[in-house]
C-alpha cells in the first residue's frame, strides 16, 4: 500500500508539464510485456517445431493453434502498447487485424494446414503478412524509443525473410536461418522488456494530453 502511494505521487516532469504514473498504467505495461512474452514464447514453439520435423502431420496442425495464440497475445500487446502518435497506433492495429482475419479465412477455406498452405501458396503473404507488419512496428518503436540491439535487427530482418519467401529468391537454408535467428531475437526483446523498469514504457503523458487536446481543438 505505501509503495502503491508512492507510485501514485511521484510526479514527473515532461516536455509539456508535469504527470503522474497511476497503477492503471503499470498495469497497462505489465499486460502489454506479457503479451509480448506469450506472443514471442508461442512463436518461438511454433517455430522450433517447424524447424525441427516440418514434415510431421501433427505437428503441422498443431501450429495453427500456436498461431491463433500469437495472434491473440500481439492483438493484447498493440491494445496496451504506449505510442505517442495516434494514427500510426490505429494502422498497427489495423493491420493487425487484416493480417488475422486473411489467417482465420485461410484457415477455414484450406483443407490442409494453415502453415503449409501459406509455406506453399506464398502470395497469402498480401494478407497474412500484415500481422507481421504490425508486428514489425512495435520492433519498429522499441528500436527507435530504446535503442535495442535486437529490435533493430529484427525490424528488417522480418521483412527481408518474408519479401523473400513471397518472390522466391531465398534458398531453403537461409529461410532457417533467418527463422531461427528471429525467434532468438524476439525472445531476447521479450525477456529484456520484461526486466525493464516501468516508466520509460509508459513515456511522458504530457505528450499524449497534449496531443489529445490538438485533436480536440481541431474536431
């Protein structure tokens, strides 16, 4: 309770005045983090049984819950992710949600598994692959915000191995090693995001005030 009160009054000074971190927002970050992880641990399994036995009917079927779970918790991440410019927080979500609803069709329409349908008809990726440009923003953000390693290998690392798959030019081999080099990386991200201290995620509230109030003065 005290450090809940001290939380709650210690006041901050932004750019354009002073603000306050409530309990609201940390719980905020706290949802978005592990999201997050259980975005980047579902991937991570997904893609460890891919690369493991790719050619296992059980386990082909079993990635697309893996991914319904990825998809979910990256929906979770993007709802709570702090993003100071509003219409570039709304494109995310909605490719996001492009990028889902293309994968629940697929999966309904195909009498095979998501995964090997995508994997054998890569001109999904126009649907599909919008999650992963969502995805890519909050490497995108967490790059620019944090000046992570990772996120700024992983920012174009994503769009390089997809493009790549989509127009054929990578062999097999590099297509693995990009995926495993990408799942090493976003659990790196999650972990490091998850022993970061709360503030700095919720970023300077005197920019959201301010920046809803020229929203409001121009409506």
């Amino acid at each position: 309770m005290v450090l809940q009160q001290q939380w709650d009054s210690e006041v901050y000074q932004g750019q354009f005045g002073e603000f306050t971190i409530t309990d609201s927002d940390r719980v905020g970050v706290i949802v978005y983090r592990t999201s997050l992880m259980i975005a980047a641990l579902s991937f991570a399994i997904g893609s460890g049984l891919v690369l493991w036995q790719l050619d296992n009917p059980t386990i082909l079927t079993a990635l697309t819950p893996l991914y319904g779970l990825f998809c979910v918790a990256l929906g979770v991440s993007l709802a709570t992710i702090h993003i100071y410019l509003a219409p570039l927080h709304r494109l995310l979500q909605l490719f996001w949600g492009i990028g889902t609803i293309a994968a629940g069709w697929f999966a309904i329409q195909s009498s095979e598994p998501l995964a090997l349908f995508v994997y054998n008809q890569p001109v999904t990726l126009f649907g599909i692959g919008f999650v992963f440009v969502a995805l890519t923003g909050i490497y995108f953000k967490e790059a620019f915000c944090f000046n992570r390693f990772e996120t700024k290998l992983l920012t174009p690392l994503v769009p390089v191995l997809l493009l790549g798959h989509l127009v054929n030019m990578l062999p097999a081999t590099a297509e693995q090693v990009l995926l495993g080099l990408w799942t090493v990386l976003f659990l790196v991200f999650a972990v490091r995001k998850a022993m970061q201290p709360i503030p700095p995620d919720i970023g300077d509230k005197s920019v959201f005030a301010y920046l809803k109030q020229q929203r409001a003065a121009q409506s």
